[in-house]
C-alpha cells in the first residue's frame, strides 16, 4: 500500500492559476477506491476532497479554487518603506490518503507534498505555461541574480515616471532568510550619483515597497534638497541567504516627473496580473461628469388654503422628491510608446482592483469601464494615446422633499 506524489506546484506559484499536485497510488484495483485530499492552508486544514484516478493509477488535484477565495490583496497605506504582504500569500500543502473496501475506508496510508508559497497573482495562459519561480524569487542562491524581476509587466526599455508628491510601488518573492538587503540610489538627469542609502531587513515571502519620493524621504536618509536634484532613482534588492551567487534583482529605475503640466493630472494604481501594484498619470485634460436619475410625481395644481381651493403659482404640478447622482470620469493619456499602451490596455483593464490618487497618499477605490481593448501599432494607428472611462464608486442621494 503506497500513495506517491509525482508532480507539484512550484516553490512559488500564482494561486489563482492551476495550483495542481499529480499522485498515485499501487491500490487503485480495490473495490470503490478513491484518493482523499486534504487541503492544508498556513498549517491548518481548510478542506477535504475524494478524488478519483483518472489515467491508470494517476490523479490529480487543482487547489486554486480554494486559493481564490481565501486570498486578498489591498493597497498598502502604512507609510512603511517595505510591508509584508501577509493577506496576499499564504503556506500551502496536501496530504493525499487511499479509500477502498466494501464499505469504503481510510487505509491508514497516506503523502504529504512539499510546502510551496501559493500568491494572489493571475497570470494569463501563455504566461502560466512558461513560469519560472526562478525568475522571480529573490535569493543569494539564485541562479538569476542580477536579473531577478520586480512583479511588474511594465516594459523595461521605457521609462516609468513618477512625480514628486505621487506615489509608486513594487514588490517583490522572496526566500531568503534571515532577509534582505534594500539599495536606494539617486542621481541627476546625466547620470551623476548624488546620494545612496541601504538597509538590511528581516522580510521574507511576499513584499511591498513604498517607492514613493515622499515616503523615501520619511524613512530613509534621502533629503527633500537631494530629491530636488534628482533626475531619476534606482532601487535593487539583495538577498542574505547563504549560496554561491550575489542574489540580485534587476535594478528598477523611476524617472521623476519634472514637467510643468497644462492640466490637472490624475493617477491611477491598480492590482496587476503579478498580484503586484502598477501606477500611471494620465496628464492630458480630464472630464468629470455625473449621471443623474431622478424620481418624480404629479399633483393637483391647487392646493387648499382653509376652507378655500385656491390656485397659484408657487404649488407647482410637476414635482421632484429625490435625485441619486452617480459620478464619472475619463482620463486621457499623453502620447506614448506602443510598449507602454499595451502593457497599460491589458494590466489596467483586466485588473479587478483599482485606486484613483485623488491627493498624495490618499487613494479612493473606482471603476474602470473600458469593456475592450486594442493593443495598437505605430504603423497602424500613428501617435497614440489611450482614454480611459472612470465610474466612480461612491454615488450621491439626494434629501427627500
């Protein structure tokens, strides 16, 4: 009597994507047999399944439509220079039991996989099939050092801005123990260092960086004067565990947005397919508009002042007793790359989390209601810009008259 386990999820999965373990067992001829999964979540069971074998001896079991609903990713407002993303990730295992006889029983015989780091990302099919943990997981035993990716689909070959009083994140896989090591550089438009900061932290698993000028400033060295000088910055994460390698992420640089705007500008963070956070300013003229509905009744056109009917302008036929107001906006993009508008087409349309940065540091959840996308091509569609459709989710209800 054996259960084996042959194929599992990698140390760091997406969740929401097949989160899948193959077994099987040298008992599968026993009359009613069946395998028995047990879900085991952050160490504790969360649920049970009877799985039947489907190839010979062979099963499977899919564990993302459980992941899917115990986990959540929110925006990070602590003001912290690296959060751990606890909600967004969590420890996950099986243990695989035989059943069989007349009546059907446990065996008593049961596998355990390996622990893997199930994480709130969803990552499109091709994308899935051609995952590598290694791409992503920071640790001084990687063999990608130097190249290991912040969980962002932004293009590397542009330039990601962000303004002075506007916020930016990026986050990162790790497994490294007992941390990590976080590098801050800033330098002027030609290239010229003008400050550096680092700082060693115990984090591990899934992490957020507060990238934003103001909180580099509240909690690292870097002054306002040397962000004043500054044309872009540069931030890299080093793991500590012990290997033979350097455990570096690629270096990910902001540019900083010196430019004097003709209109007011709005900036938009959203949950990206990575289970990461993308922002973008969207800088040409925006339109606020509301969508109102109104409820109405008619009445008699006079009205009784004693014992008299008498007839006047003021009564009024034609009346209102409330009004609900809903609020949208669009936003308008200035020109850019073709690189640039694809990423931000299928990243910001397909994300089911989005904040609109209405002040610095204060963000207010809204709709986006593009319901298509076309990832356009210089050739085809010359100089592009994107518009983008806003409902806003707080809606307004008028007094009763």
């Amino acid at each position: 009597m054996a259960v084996t386990i042959h194929q599992q999820p990698q140390r760091f999965q997406p969740a929401v994507n097949p989160y899948i373990w193959t077994f099987s067992s040298d008992q599968t001829a026993q009359p009613n047999f069946s395998f028995i999964v047990e879900l085991y979540v952050d160490g504790s069971l969360v649920s049970t399944h009877q799985v039947f074998n489907e190839v010979s001896n062979y099963a499977k079991f899919d564990a993302s439509g459980d992941l899917r609903c115990l986990l959540t990713s929110e925006m990070v407002t602590t003001g912290a220079l690296l959060t751990y993303y606890d909600p967004a990730f969590a420890f996950v295992n099986i243990r695989v039991y035989e059943r069989y006889g007349t009546p059907p029983a446990l065996s008593g015989v049961f596998a355990t996989g390996s622990a893997s780091v199930g994480w709130n990302a969803s990552l499109r099919h091709p994308d899935f099939i051609n995952y590598n943990y290694l791409d992503w997981m920071v640790s001084r035993a990687n063999p990608n050092s130097g190249n290991i990716k912040f969980l962002t689909d932004f293009p590397r070959t542009n330039k990601y801005f962000v303004g002075l009083y506007e916020s930016a994140f990026l986050t990162f896989l790790t497994n490294s123990n007992p941390g990590i090591t976080f590098y801050l550089d800033l330098y002027t438009i030609g290239g010229t260092l003008i400050t550096s900061y680092s700082t060693t932290l115990s984090f591990n698993r899934v992490v957020v960086i507060d990238a934003s000028p103001q909180n580099l400033i509240a909690n690292t060295t870097v002054t306002s004067l040397d962000f004043q000088n500054c044309g872009y910055y540069k931030i890299l994460i080093q793991g500590l565990d012990t290997g033979t390698n350097s455990g570096f992420t690629e270096p990910f640089i902001f540019w900083m947005d010196t430019e004097c705007h003709r209109y007011e500008t709005r900036r938009l963070h959203w949950l990206n397919k990575l289970g990461g956070w993308d922002s973008f300013t969207f800088t040409l003229v925006s339109i606020d508009s509301s969508n109102i509905q109104m409820n109405d009744y008619q009445r008699e056109r006079g009205r009784w002042d004693g014992t008299n009917w008498n007839y006047s302008l003021y009564s009024g036929e034609q009346m209102v007793y409330n009004k609900y107001t809903t609020d949208t906006l669009v936003l308008n993009s200035d020109w850019i790359s073709p690189e640039v508008q694809n990423w931000l087409v299928r990243d910001l349309y397909e994300s089911p989390k989005v904040y609109l940065e209405v002040t610095p540091g204060a963000f207010e959840p809204v709709k986006v209601t593009n319901n298509s996308s076309i990832q356009k091509q210089r050739r085809v569609d010359g100089l592009i810009r994107e518009t983008v459709n806003i409902e806003r989710t707080y809606s307004y209800n008028s007094q009763l008259t």
